[in-house]
C-alpha cells in the first residue's frame, strides 16, 4: 500500500503550460484548507498565463530552462515533493524520470481515457459526436495518458451544447475534482495491482 502520513502537511508541486486554472484551483482549495496540503512551487516550461496567477497567489514559481528535462529532475530532486500535479503541462515526461518517480506524477485529462488521449481532448470529444465524455486523473507513466486510473467522471453532451460551452462545463468538473483526488491519494493508502487503483482504509 501507498500512503503519505506525516505530522506536517504534505508538499507538492504544481506544473503547467497554459493558463494555469487548474493550478489556480487547486492553489486556492489549498489556502482555505480544503487540500490539505503545501503547494512549493508552480513549475512551467514557457512563459505563459499561470506565472500571473502565481505571483497573484504569493506561490514561488520556476521557469525550466532547456534542456527542459534535466532542469526538471534536478528542480524535483532538490523540492523532493510527496506529489508531482501536472495541470495543463504539456510534455511528455521522459521514462526515465517517469520511473524514477512513479507513482509520485498525478495528471489530468479532459476526456474519459483511453478515448481521446493527447492533445485537445475535448474538441476530439466534441467533433467524434460522443454523447459522454468527462474528465480523467491518472498517474503518469512512459506512455501519453496511458496511466493506471485513479477517477473518472462523465458528463453528458447535449445536442445544443457548443464547444466553448463544453470546455466550461469540463472545466468546472476539473476545478471541482482535481483537489479533492489529490487530497485522497496524500491521506488514503492506495494500491496499484496492474492497471487497477484500490483504496484502503
């Protein structure tokens, strides 16, 4: 069994590529105590939009030099989080790092995985025409969104709904779920037996 207990609270760092609303999210379920946990640092690969939102949120954020994978291990090694979040980040983390810290690198997925991995999960959704889609939390491994399951949850994609819309209402179900399974995998001891992620007590 997997499980973080500690006295203090667990330390994590968050990466992203994009906006950053997920980090936001997660930031602030972590400010008013919902997420029981210490965001270290914000940890991105370019500059973009969730640097704003870090310095907005007092959190220390690291901008990856190139190569970006050897800033990255070494950013990690010296942090030595309990979880790695990625939200938004998009590269695929090398299998050597990956196997270095499995099952430590928690991701997120804007489809029901294995549908639509990759790239713009949700206009792959919305153009195929499947009338389901949701959200995925998984762990990373060497492959893209190829990683054991930790929760799942779906929508349903009426007739009238646009894409913009979509992407809002996929959104709120990240905002909304990304904490609350981060939290769980830092207090609740898991397992991982194959593809399968079961809970203990």
């Amino acid at each position: 069994m997997h499980g973080l207990f500690r006295s203090q609270l667990p330390r994590i760092v968050v990466c992203a590529s994009g906006s950053g609303s997920n980090f936001e999210a997660l930031a602030l379920a972590s400010k008013d105590g919902r997420l029981k946990a210490q965001i270290e640092a914000l940890i991105v690969d370019k500059p973009c939009y969730a640097i704003e939102r870090a310095k907005n949120l007092q959190i220390p954020h690291i901008l990856l030099q190139k190569p970006w994978t050897v800033e990255f291990e070494k950013v990690i090694d010296e942090i030595s989080p309990d979880l790695i979040v990625l939200a938004g980040f998009m590269r695929i983390i090398p299998e050597n790092i990956v196997s270095k810290y499995f099952p430590k690198i928690v991701n997120i997925h804007p489809s029901l995985l294995p549908s639509f991995p990759g790239k713009d999960g949700i206009k792959q959704a919305y153009e195929y025409g499947v009338k389901v889609t949701g959200i995925t939390i998984h762990f990373v491994d060497s492959g893209v969104d190829t990683g054991p399951i930790i929760f799942q949850k779906a929508i349903e994609i009426q007739d009238n709904l646009t894409l913009e819309e979509l992407e809002s209402e996929i959104h709120k179900l990240e905002h909304e779920y990304y904490w609350q399974v981060i939290d769980k995998l830092l207090y609740t001891p898991f397992e991982i037996k194959e593809r399968k992620v079961t809970w203990g007590e």
